[in-house]
C-alpha cells in the first residue's frame, strides 16, 4: 500500500500541483481513509518527498534507457526532452517551481540529488558528441555540464517566464536550441537543423 500511495501522489502532485493536491484527494483518489496515508507518512511534506524522490527515479531510469539506445547525441537530446515532456503532461506550472515555493527543504534535498544525475548525463552526452564530431572539441566539459543544469532551473522560474506568456514545451525547446548551438560543429549544426526544420523527426 504504501508504493501505491507514492505512486499515486506523484501522478497528482505533477498533474495538479504540490500545493493543490490534499491528503482527502489522495486518499479519494486510493479509494482509502487518510488515515491509512497517515499510518506510513506522518505529514504531507514526507508524502511529497517520497513521492517527488519516486518520480525522479522514474525520470532516470527513463533518461538511461535512452541513452543505452546509443544514438546521435543531439538526438539523444531531443529524445530525452520528448520524454520529459510527455512525463511533465506538458502542464503549464512548473512542479519545481511550486516545489521551490511550498516545501524549500524538499526543494534542496532534490537539488542535490538531481545535479549528481544531471551532470553526470550532460557530461557523457557531451564527450559523445565529441567523439561524434557533432560538439566542437574544445568544450569546457564541467562548465558546460553545470551551466546546462542551472539553466534548466531558470527556465523554470515562473517570475522570469510567466506561464501565461510561456509553455514548458516552448521553453525547453528554446533552452535545448540554444544550448545546442552553442556547442555544435558545422556537421552537428546539420543535424540540429534538420530537427528543427522538421518537427516530425523529433516526437
């Protein structure tokens, strides 16, 4: 029961929103009394932190599977932005930014673990695409690791990109063009164009 529960909250608190999402809506949604939350998880806020550790394991795991496919790194790129959105179900609100918001202490546990996982997939995508001649050899690779995840951070800062002006798909297809650009060779930038040109080639 108590895997269902996390499961179950953190399909709720990414489609709906950390602050919105009730322990009543969890325990409805179970078909369970609260009481029953309550027995494995003596507040919300350690219900949002299992649940949010349990959907970064999700997103990992699918990240890695990607990545063992073995493509073309810009195109691992894409793959893997695809798959975030499809997992984010493209919602408006930034579930970092409420997490941020409403439980900073979760917030920076996340952070911690999130930057060890998300250097450590730029870096190996970086020295593919290297390797590829696709990224230009002279890459700072741990520059270019961190810069990567800080501005994945700012992109989701709804003071700087109001979600009545911007889409989370938008804005990650504008911070991964822009990322790209700057590191790709004049053979990358063949193929960053050829997927932007078209859309079809990378959904």
């Amino acid at each position: 029961m108590k895997d269902q529960i996390i499961i179950t909250a953190a399909e709720l608190f990414i489609s709906l929103g950390f602050k919105s999402v009730t322990m009543d809506d969890i325990a409805n949604e179970l078909g369970i009394s609260k009481k029953t939350i309550y027995s494995h998880f003596s507040t919300k806020s350690k219900l949002v932190e299992a649940s949010t550790f349990h959907f970064l394991s999700q997103m990992s795991c699918g990240v890695e599977n990607i990545v063992s496919q073995e493509k073309n790194a810009i195109v691992e790129l894409f793959d893997i932005k695809n798959f975030a959105m499809k997992n984010l179900k493209d919602n408006k609100s930034s579930p970092q930014f409420q997490l941020k918001k409403y439980y900073p202490k979760v917030y920076n546990l996340v952070q911690k673990n999130h930057l060890q996982i998300m250097e450590g997939f730029v870096l190996a995508n970086l020295e593919k695409g290297i390797k590829n001649g696709i990224y230009r050899e002279n890459i700072s690779l741990d520059f270019m690791s961190k810069i990567y995840f800080v501005g994945m951070l700012g992109i989701k800062d709804e003071y700087h990109f109001p979600v009545d002006k911007y889409s989370q798909h938008e804005l990650l297809e504008h911070f991964l063009e822009y990322h790209l650009r700057a590191i790709v060779t004049e053979k990358g930038l063949k193929t960053l164009n050829t997927l932007l040109n078209h859309p079809h080639l990378n959904n």
